[in-house]
C-alpha cells in the first residue's frame, strides 16, 4: 500500500482506526495482567485504605485497602471473556434462526418470526435480571443468559440476507447442480452474509460488557472479591465523598471500552458497505 492509499485510508476511516486502537488496548491489558498488575488484586492491605491515585497505587486504593489499578486490569479479563462469549452464543444462535427463516420461508418463517417479536416485546435487562434472580449469579450464567436474551436482531438481519441471496443466480446454480440444502446454506448463504453478522457482533460485545458492569453494579453479577469494573463502581457509590477515583477510573473504563467497540462495528459497516458499492 502506498503512502497516499494509506494516508486516504487514515483520513476515511479514523473512527474505525480510533475504535481499533480503544478495543486493542483493553484486549493487551487484559492478556498482560498477571504481568502488569502491581498487586494481587484480592490483597487486603490494612495500612493502605482509601489511599488516593500515587506512584505505589497510580489508581488509588479501596476501602480495604485493595490495589484499584491491578482489580481494573483484571476486570478487564472479566469484560472481554463476557463480551466475546455471550455474543457468540447470542450470533450462533440468531445466525441459525435467520438461516432456517430466510431459506424454508412459509410456516417456519412466521413461527420463528413470530417468536422473535414476542423476545423484543420484553425488555432484554429486565428479562436478564428476572433469569439471574433464579439462577445463582455466577460468570457462566451471566454470559449465558446475556447471549439467549440478544440474539434477536441478528435473526433479523441473517433472514433478510438470506432472502435477497437465495434468489441469486449461483444459488439458483448450485440448487440445479444438486447441492444439498447445509451445503448451500454453510458453503454460499453464510459467506455472503458475513458482513451485516460482524458488524452486529462488533457492536455486541459493548453491549453485553455495559449488561455485565450494570448487573455487577447491582450485585448480581460478578460476585466478591472477584473484580469487575462493576462492582469497583458500587464500591465508589458508598465513598463518593472521600474517594473519587472509585467511581472514575472504572467508569471511564466501561466508557472507553463500550465507544472503542461501538466505533469499530461503525467503521467496519461503513468500510464493507464502501467495498459493496
């Protein structure tokens, strides 16, 4: 690439570059912790409580005098494995559902249609928090129930890919040549609809890690003394007047990692809608 394509490049898709930039940050933090953590982030130092932000502690302490920098790092672990499960299990399951709609039409269209509308009737945290009130509120069950409760509009957008490709002539070929359906289905429909699929899948990851930090913020999520950028905010809640960092180092986390990921899935639509055209 030259430096003029390159340069052009910049100047077109900087939200892109800017997202790419937010999102790999948190990834590196997250993989480098155990190495560029300071402190064990569950270590209760009596003689370092509520310390503000300083060159032992750059982001401060706790109540319970636990290092705020290396329970961040970790919470970051927490974010990006809760982000990257549930939105798999939530575009596996939506990419199946569009798949099976978009290709057989008819009865199954309007059932699994159907079904979906009455999902989006519900409003998706409140059904989160109404599931976990039953389960015992764990990171598995989190992840879990996150992706089973957002995979409705990924249906929507693979059904309506799949409805404009199944009419196409190579798909008309491949049907003449005696393809089978799961071929055509996983061999030529998916490939084609990778692009809108990435994209939401890009965009879900913010949203299951702001769903994560709410519940955790709430005390139904990620349970002590495992660290989670939402309950270091609860923390923050009961010491607002006395300890600032609690409440903004994590929340400003939970903001760069949202918009970094919010940012990407834009650019990334806009760079494959460019390529279509």
């Amino acid at each position: 690439m030259s430096v003029r394509k390159l340069r052009y490049f910049l100047e077109t898709h900087g939200l892109l570059i800017f997202g790419l930039l937010l999102v790999s940050c948190m990834a590196l933090a997250a993989v480098c912790a155990p190495w560029l953590a300071g402190y064990d982030p569950l270590r209760i130092d009596p003689d370092a409580i509520l310390l503000p932000p300083c060159l032992a502690h750059p982001l401060g302490t706790d109540a319970l005098g636990r290092d705020v920098f290396s329970r961040m790092l970790y919470g970051a672990r927490v974010s990006l494995q809760v982000g990257l499960v549930s939105v798999g299990i939530s575009i596996s399951i939506g990419t199946g559902v569009g798949l099976t709609a978009g290709w057989f039409r008819g009865l199954a269209d309007e059932c699994l249609m159907r079904f979906v509308d009455i999902m989006l009737c519900f409003p998706t945290f409140f059904l989160i928090l109404a599931v976990i009130a039953f389960l015992e509120p764990s990171l598995l069950n989190i992840m879990i129930v996150i992706g089973l409760t957002s995979w409705m509009g990924t249906a929507r957008l693979v059904r309506a890919e799949t409805l404009s490709l199944r009419e196409r002539e190579f798909i008309l070929a491949a049907r003449l040549s005696g393809a089978k359906t799961a071929r055509i289905l996983l061999r030529h429909i998916l490939p084609n609809a990778a692009a809108p699929v990435l994209v939401s899948a890009t965009l879900g990851v913010g949203g299951a890690i702001l769903t994560e930090s709410g519940l955790s913020f709430l005390g139904i999520g990620v349970q002590y003394p495992n660290p989670s950028w939402g309950n270091i905010l609860i923390e923050g809640k009961e010491t607002l007047g006395v300890a600032w960092w609690l409440s903004l180092f994590p929340g400003l986390a939970i903001l760069c990692a949202v918009l970094g990921y919010n940012l990407l899935g834009d650019g990334l639509r806009d760079l494959l809608d460019r390529r279509s055209r």
